[in-house]
C-alpha cells in the first residue's frame, strides 16, 4: 500500500487572476451614444485619440499595460506575495504529513516478518487511515486556498476600481483600457499610452487608502 506524494497543483495563484485586470472605465459621461468614430487630436505635447459620441463631443481615451501595472503595482504584489506564502505553509502541512506516513510504512515493512497476524493487520489499518486522512486534508486545504484566492481577487478588483475612478478623472480622460503582448492591441503611439502614470497613481491611493 502507497500514497504518491500530494502537492496542491489546482491553485490558482492571484498572479494568473491578477493578469485579467481590466482598467476599462467611464469617467464624466460615462460615453454612451457613440458613433465609433475616431480622429486624432493634434497640437498639444501628447497626442491623444479622439472618440465622438451622438453629440459630438470628443471623448478623450488612453490605454495602460496591464501586464506592467501587475508587475509594479504594489497592492497587487502585496496579494500575490500573501497567497503564495499562503500556498507554501498547505504545502509544507502536507510534506509533514506525508513524511509521517513514509515512516510508518518503511518500519511496517521492516518489522511485518515478526508481527503476528492480528497486529500486521492493525498496523496495516493504521496506515490506510494516514492515507485518507492525506488525501481529505490535501482537498480541504485546496478549498482553502481557492476560498481564499477568490476574496482576495474580489477585494483586489473593488479596491482598484474604485482608485481608478478618481484616477480616470484626475487625468482627464472619459476611458482607458487596458491591454496586454499578445492581445488584440498591437499598437499603442506613446503619447497615448498611460500606464506609468497610472502606476503611480494607483500606489499613490493604495497608500493613502486608508486615511
């Protein structure tokens, strides 16, 4: 009898959830009637995309890598560094059990030629019972983290789309959106690209979120 070694692979750490992040928002009038219709607007230090709406007002749009704002926003680092850490403490709870286990088994075999039946088989029975007890503790621990994973992304995406609203206005812009290599966005003019700024900005309110 043998268990194979259990490690918590269905996981899903905050770095692949955090890598769906969407900066898409409505600032002002929130754009609704557009045509669809683009000009560009020159003439200032930056050029910015113009859309109109059924009115004719020029709404003003940006886009921020996604990708790079994960990677230097520091609320997302501080979740991403919680769950793995999280991840880490089910994954050594699992190692010690599965050690304990590993134990018992090599003594059982060493000690089986001289054990007489009854007690073979109590000691055979012990060792059933450590398996499932790995196998149920690796599923609640897998429960666990998912619980976990998924209120962490939840209080991730409120937090940044709250900061992102006071972002969006500070800027001036009536949208940005987000895009990511190897998405549908292939090209982005630099002027148009907002990202740092908004890196700075979101650290900025994630600091002060709390006065």
């Amino acid at each position: 009898m043998d268990v194979k070694k259990l490690t918590i692979v269905n996981v899903i750490l905050i770095i692949a959830v955090i890598a769906l992040f969407v900066l898409h928002f409505a600032a002002g009038n929130g754009g609704s009637g557009e045509t669809g219709s683009t000009e560009r607007e020159d003439g200032d230090d930056t050029t910015k995309v113009a859309m109109t709406n059924s009115s004719g007002k020029s709404l003003k749009i940006a886009w921020a890598n996604s990708d790079t704002v994960t990677k230097y926003y520091e609320l997302a680092k501080k979740y991403e560094a919680t769950l793995i850490e999280q991840q880490t403490s089910a994954q050594a709870e699992l190692e010690n059990m599965y050690s304990k286990y590993q134990k018992k088994k090599a003594a059982l075999e060493k000690e089986a030629p001289i054990l007489g039946q009854v007690e073979l088989n109590e000691r055979l029975g012990e060792l059933q019972q450590l398996e499932q007890q790995i196998m149920q503790a690796e599923q609640v621990l897998q429960n666990d983290l998912m619980n976990k994973e998924y209120a962490a992304n939840a209080s991730y995406l409120s937090m940044t789309h709250d900061f992102m609203q006071e972002i969006g206005k500070e800027l001036g812009y009536d949208y940005i959106f987000s895009y990511r290599l190897g998405g549908q966005l292939i090209y982005v003019p630099e002027g148009d690209d907002v990202t740092y700024e908004i890196i700075d900005l979101l650290n900025e309110a994630y600091a002060n979120h709390g006065e």
